[in-house]
C-alpha cells in the first residue's frame, strides 16, 4: 500500500475520532461549576500515569504532547487515542453521592519529516471539562414556604492542535503548539418555590446560560539534555502556554421551566448571543528528569497558572486563585529487549500529584493530591497499550465543602510504524 493510501485510511480513522459523538467533555467534579471548568494539564495516558511527568522527558514510543520540543523523540510514525473514566464519592458532612463520566479523551498523530530532527503533529484534545450536578435546598426568607435549586452544566473546551518540533543544536530542541480552541459550555439553574407539605407552587423558573467560545492559542517549549556518565542523562525542560482573551459568544435568558433554552420563546433575554470574550491566564510549566537509559526514568515538574486574574465573559473573577501543580514520577523498564517475558517488556510507571487547585469556596482554596500508577503493554514488535489510573481526594468536608474521593482511568494505544517512510524494493 502507498503512502497516499495510507495517509487517506489515517485521516478517514482521525475523523471517524472527531466528529464522532464519542468525543465528549468527560471531566465530572462538582468544583467544575467555577471559572471555565477543570483544566486539563496532565497531558496523555503515558503522563497521567507518572502524576503529570511528560514537561521534561518523553519517548519515542507515545506522543509528546505536554512539550513539543520533546517530539523530536519521535522518530517513527505514531497515532495514539485513549479513552478515560472517572468515578467520585462527593461527601458533605451529612450526605454522599456518587458521580461518574467518561469519553473519547484525545487522539493524535506525530510524523517524522527529518528523523530525529523535525517532527509534525496534530490532534484533538480537552482543554477544560464542566459537568456537575447539584441540589441546593433552602427555606424562603418571611414565608413558610422552601426552594428547590438544581444547578448543573456540562460542556467545555476542545482543542485541534498542529505541532512542530526541531533539533536546533546537539541535545537543545525547541517546539510549538498552535491550538483552534471550540466548545461551548451550558450551565441552567431551575428554582422551584415548594409548600410545608412539598408541593410546587406558583410556576418554576429556569436560568439558561452557553458560553461558545472560538478562537486560537498556543504553547512554546524548549528541552535540553546532557549525559552523566556513559550511562545516564539529565533532561530539562520548559514550556510556556500562552491563552489571553478568548473570544466567544454568550446567550442567557430567565423563563419558565423548558423555556429559557428557546430563543423564541417567551422569557428575557440577558444576552442573544452576544460577542465577547473571556480572560484565560497563561501557564507556565519546567521540571527536570533523570535517566538511566534503557533502565528507569524519574524526574520532578512545576506548573503554575495566575488563576486569580481570570475573568468571565461579564468581567468577573468567577472566585478562582492561582493555581500550582507538582509532580513526582517515573518509569521502569525492567527488560525491553526480552521476547519470552511480557511483564519483563512492559514498562512500568508511578508519579504522585499534588494540585492547588483555583478553586476557592468558603475561603477556602481546594486542594487535590493522588497517587498514579499504570503502564504501556507491549501488542507487537513496537506498538503499544497503554493505560493509567489514578487515586485522589480533593477537597474538604469542613465549612460545609465537599470533599471528592476519586478513581480515574486512562485507557488507550500507542499505533507505531517504522515503514511509512521507506520505499519498499519488493511490493
């Protein structure tokens, strides 16, 4: 089969991918009805499994998508996906609720144009996930009468990224990102006023509010390594995200129940789709790892994102802080080049996470930490399966917060092919 026909399957696969519905927001915590949702920054199954670790060191073997410098690893084809879950046990100090959500969390592919020295990417990917429930219950001030709140919101933003990397001096590479940022997010609150005796009364209200947003951004990294003996290497790495005002769309509207998502409606209209824009801090990201090649990886990372200066669509902070995010993992390869052991071939990893997440209720700024373990399977001479999972808690049950205990899996495949760019002599 040529190149060409090759070329044309892949895209065909990539947008099956795409535009199928299977591509969803799949975040789900309740902290996700602040600011624009939970961002994503623990980049792909590989990186998740090592608590986020993918700034400073990455494979030839799976995309490397926290840092395109670092995709001049790449030497071979690839075409990576993965599919995610997540499930939460949301606690108060007198109730407890379980939740769950999961999709199609990205796809991607990097080509080699100059092996080992320049490398083209693309994808999809999440940016930021919003998907919560919740029920608000409350006596009415002067009257004998209670309200009934159902707040919810679901949605988010996606990226379709194009990616380069270059080796510009021995051992320095440098990368860029630029993402067409999509998605909208929908969030309704349905206030319904009830009786002592729990009946509706009078007629049930409804606020509906979708945020589009449609614009670009991009990501600049740099990574370096040296050797340390004949043996072993430093690797040190930095990226620089870059978002800023993002511009977009907003309808919002107040009516009776079933009604305030109709634009025809009866109702009032707050804003019909009015042109805007949303203020999204930059994130900086830098960490260094060592390497015992052919043998294990452990490295540490920082990201820090000014949270605090974000602003929505009307102007307001939307009770976000700065955010911080560190990340302690690694990798074991036990025995890569063994046929007969597949525990042997399988490359193992863990990490630790700590996030101070932006998220700032009742004075308090939420906090999540976890513990990460998964690995990449060995299908046949140089492709790969790949998954990760994740135990956390985040957040507290004190001042009245919710706190979410929490198990998340990564699940997908790593599609490497070291003939797409060798005529064949024999067909």
């Amino acid at each position: 089969m040529s190149i060409y026909n090759r070329l044309r399957i892949l895209g065909t696969c990539c947008a099956l991918f795409i535009f199928s519905d299977s591509f969803s927001q799949s975040s789900v915590s309740t902290y996700s009805a602040l600011g624009i949702g939970e961002f994503n920054n623990l980049g792909l199954t590989q990186n998740q499994a090592m608590g986020g670790l993918g700034i400073s060191f990455g494979t030839g073997w799976g995309l490397n998508y926290m840092n395109p410098a670092l995709s001049t690893r790449n030497t071979i084809f690839n075409f990576q996906a993965a599919f995610n879950y997540k499930r939460i046990n949301a606690t108060t100090e007198v109730d407890s609720e379980v939740l769950d959500g999961g999709g199609l969390s990205y796809v991607g592919v990097s080509l080699p144009v100059n092996s080992g020295k320049h490398t083209i990417g693309l994808g999809m990917n999440q940016v930021t996930g919003v998907n919560y429930n919740i029920l608000v219950r409350g006596d009415v001030a002067n009257s004998n009468l209670s309200s009934l709140n159902l707040i919810d919101g679901e949605g988010g933003i996606s990226e379709a990224y194009l990616s380069t990397g270059f080796l510009v001096a021995k051992n320095l590479s440098l990368g860029f990102h630029g993402s067409y940022l999509f998605g909208s997010t929908i969030r309704t609150n349905q206030l319904s006023l009830l009786s002592e005796e729990g009946l509706p009364v009078g007629v049930s209200s409804e606020f509906y509010q979708r945020l589009t947003v449609s614009d670009v951004a991009f990501k600049a990294g740099g990574h370096y390594y040296f050797k340390v003996g004949s043996s072993s290497n430093i690797h040190l790495g930095a990226i620089y995200q870059a978002y800023g005002n993002l511009n977009g769309k907003e309808f919002a509207k107040v009516a009776d129940f079933g009604q305030a998502s109709r634009p025809d409606g009866d109702g009032d209209i707050i804003r019909n789709n009015e042109q805007g824009s949303i203020y999204v801090p930059n994130n900086i990201g830098y960490g260094v790892t060592y390497e015992k090649i052919n043998k294990f990886v452990i490295g540490l990372e920082a990201q820090h994102q000014r949270l605090s200066e974000f602003r929505n669509f009307d102007g307001t902070s939307g009770e976000l802080g700065d955010s911080f995010n560190l990340a302690l993992g690694g990798q074991i390869a036990p025995d890569f080049a063994t046929l007969a052991n597949l525990f042997k071939r399988t490359t193992w990893r863990f990490g630790v996470n700590y996030q101070q997440t932006p998220y700032i209720v009742a004075n308090t700024q939420i906090e999540d930490i976890g513990i990460n373990f998964g690995g990449s399977v060995p299908i046949n001479n140089i492709s790969l399966a790949n998954f990760a999972i994740k135990l956390g808690t985040r957040g507290t049950t004190n001042n009245g917060l919710i706190r979410e205990n929490y198990v998340s899996f990564s699940l997908g495949f790593s599609l490497n092919d070291n003939t797409w760019f060798y005529k064949r002599v024999f067909d």
